[in-house]
C-alpha cells in the first residue's frame, strides 16, 4: 500500500495546533496558581481572623467570668448589710422598749421615793413624841435571852412582831456578804469562818438575834435561811412550830443562824414555799433579805440577771405569800439593785406589813 506524501502545509499546521495547545495549557496553569496563591492568602486571613476572634472571644468570657465573680460577691455583701441593717434595728428597738421601761420605772421610784420621805417624816414625829414621854419599864425576866443593845431601839423600827406564830425568812446567799458587788466576789473566796465575819452578815444576825430576843411571850415561831433552796436553822424542826416559852428553842434559833454561811444565790419562791408546809400557817413574816431575788424556783440560767428578770422572780414569788398575812420585811440594800426598796415597800402596804431598812448601828 502506497504512504501518504506529507507536505510542509500539513506538519506547519500541526504544529500551530501544538503550540496554541501548549499556550493555552501553559495560560490555564498560571491563571491557576494565580487563583491558588490568591485562595492560600485568603485562607491564611480567614485564619487569622479566626483566631484573633478566638482570642476576643476567650477575653470576653474571662472578663464575663470577673463580671459574675463581683455581682455574686456584691449580692452577698448586699445580703450581709441587710441583715446588719435589721440585727441594728432590733437592737434600737430593744433600746428603746428598755428606755421606756426605765422612764417608768424611774417614776415609780420618784413616787415611792417622796412616799418614803412622807413615811420617814411621820416616824421621826413618832420618835421625837416617844422621846419626849417617859420609857415604859421593861419587866425582870421578860425575855428569855438577852441581847446587848439599845432597848428603846424597838419604838423606832416599826417592825411589827405581833401574832401568834411568826416566820422568820432569813436571806443567806452570798449577797447578804457586803453591799458592793466587787466586795461581795472578794469575800467569796474566803473561808467559811471569815466570811461569816463579814460586817454586813453580822449586822443581819445581830438583827436577827434582836428579833428572836423580842418576840412576845407564848409566840410560836419558826427560822426559816434561804438561798437557793431553804431549810430550818434549827436541825429537825422542818415543818413544824417552835415556842418562845423554851429558852433552848430561842437559843438553838440564834446558834443556828450564828453557823450560817452566806454562799449561792437567791430564791423567794423557796422562801415563801415554807409557809405552806407549816401547820397551822403561819400569821406574821418577818423577812431579812438585801434585795431581788436572781432566780425563780428553777435552777437560774448562766451569765447575768437583768434587774427586768429580778423584778419578775420577785413577782412571781409573790404567789406563794398566803392571803392576808403581813410581811414585815428588813432591807439591808445593795448596790445595783435600785428597785428592791419599792418593791418591798409596796409587798408590805398590800401585806399590810412593814418595810424597813436599819442603819450601820442598828440595832
């Protein structure tokens, strides 16, 4: 088989054909990495942007985590002021509810006060009359025991020592040791035998010992100490009557009270509890006491005794009294206790009682 003839024409052409291939592969390879290097930069952008939003972005929690952090810490200061606010005022209204009682009872004291001026006003009228008469003679052997004093020292008192049987309510706790607070924790520490000693406690045993020396002839009587709980000074005579008839009763009486030791604190409701165990009760009480009692007739709570709380044990007590029996009460007053006098006081206009508060050298 014959060959094709090639021409110059024919190879011319292909090769035109070839090259203009070529161009244009060589034309789609550059716009081709042109558009590459272009997306490449784009990317490299995109991914700058990304992590720079990233990075705004973990800021913004950071700053929104402080952000949480200061309102929980402002909420919780805002919680504390509040309850700040409202302890401060419960604590003024408290004030001013205490403020108001002690206006109240500053005027309860003022009137009592001017009642007392009246009351010792008339006494000393009693007394300059009574000093200006001649003294009745006192009858040999009228009394069973004797006590080293000034007689005429009963037309002063005003204690009454009538009826037929009287209590006699002695106050032994550690108070009745002196009239300051500060002397009263110092004698505290000392032994059994000095504080009896202690010229506050001598003062009520000798007033005591005036007493029992000037109770009427055939009176039936009973010496009641107290402190936290009571009992007889005379050992084994709990719940019943002794008579002033035996010198060994008057005697044994003011041993018993001479061995006491002032010590603990006070209870009126033990005090006058007694009266209902004695049979018949009794018609007269004589009370030796320095002022409130600072508990009621369970064991007191810890830590200190408001003169409010005082003033309710007193009144609280007041229920164990028996109905129209005279309570004769010997005030021998402490410091820090302004109340006391005028409670007594009033205990003895509704008894129909007496109040008194000796001085130093009495009797």
């Amino acid at each position: 088989m014959k060959k094709r003839a090639l021409t110059p024409f024919s190879l011319a052409f292909l090769d035109i054909m070839f090259c203009g291939f070529g161009a244009v592969v060589l034309l789609v390879m550059i716009l081709n990495g042109e558009v590459l290097r272009k997306r490449e930069a784009k990317s490299a952008d995109l991914r700058g942007e990304l992590s720079r939003a990233t990075t705004l972005e973990l800021l913004a929690q950071q700053h929104l985590t402080e952000i949480k952090q200061k309102v929980k810490e402002a909420t919780l200061t805002e919680g504390t002021l509040k309850a700040r606010v409202a302890d401060l005022d419960a604590k003024i209204g408290k004030v001013k509810e205490e403020q108001v009682s002690a206006q109240a009872e500053a005027q309860r004291i003022r009137a009592a006060t001017a009642s007392l001026k009246q009351q010792k006003e008339a006494l000393e009228r009693s007394a300059q009359i009574v000093r200006t008469q001649k003294p009745k003679e006192v009858k040999s052997g009228e009394r069973l025991i004797g006590f080293t004093g000034d007689g005429q020292r009963q037309y002063l008192t005003g204690l009454k020592l009538g009826g037929s049987r009287t209590l006699i309510l002695l106050d032994a706790s550690a108070s009745m040791l002196d009239e300051t607070v500060v002397n009263v924790v110092r004698r505290k520490l000392m032994d059994p035998a000095r504080r009896r000693q202690a010229p506050k406690w001598q003062r009520v045993v000798h007033s005591a010992h005036w007493i029992i020396a000037n109770l009427k002839r055939g009176t039936q009587f009973q010496v009641m100490a107290f402190n936290t709980s009571a009992k007889p000074v005379v050992a084994g005579t709990a719940g019943r009557w002794l008579s002033s008839l035996s010198t060994a009763n008057l005697q044994a009486a003011v041993a018993g009270i001479r061995a006491l030791t002032p010590e603990g604190g006070t209870s009126l409701h033990k005090a006058f509890k007694i009266s209902q165990n004695l049979k018949p009760r009794p018609d007269n009480i004589i009370l030796l006491t320095d002022g409130l009692p600072t508990q009621g007739d369970t064991q007191a709570k810890p830590g200190l005794v408001t003169s409010e709380e005082r003033l309710a044990h007193f009144r609280s007590a007041l229920a164990h009294v028996p109905a129209s029996v005279p309570v004769n009460t010997m005030l021998f007053p402490m410091e820090g206790d302004p109340g006391a006098a005028v409670s007594f006081w009033e205990l003895a206009i509704k008894s129909r009682g007496s109040f008194i508060a000796p001085s130093r050298d009495w009797p």
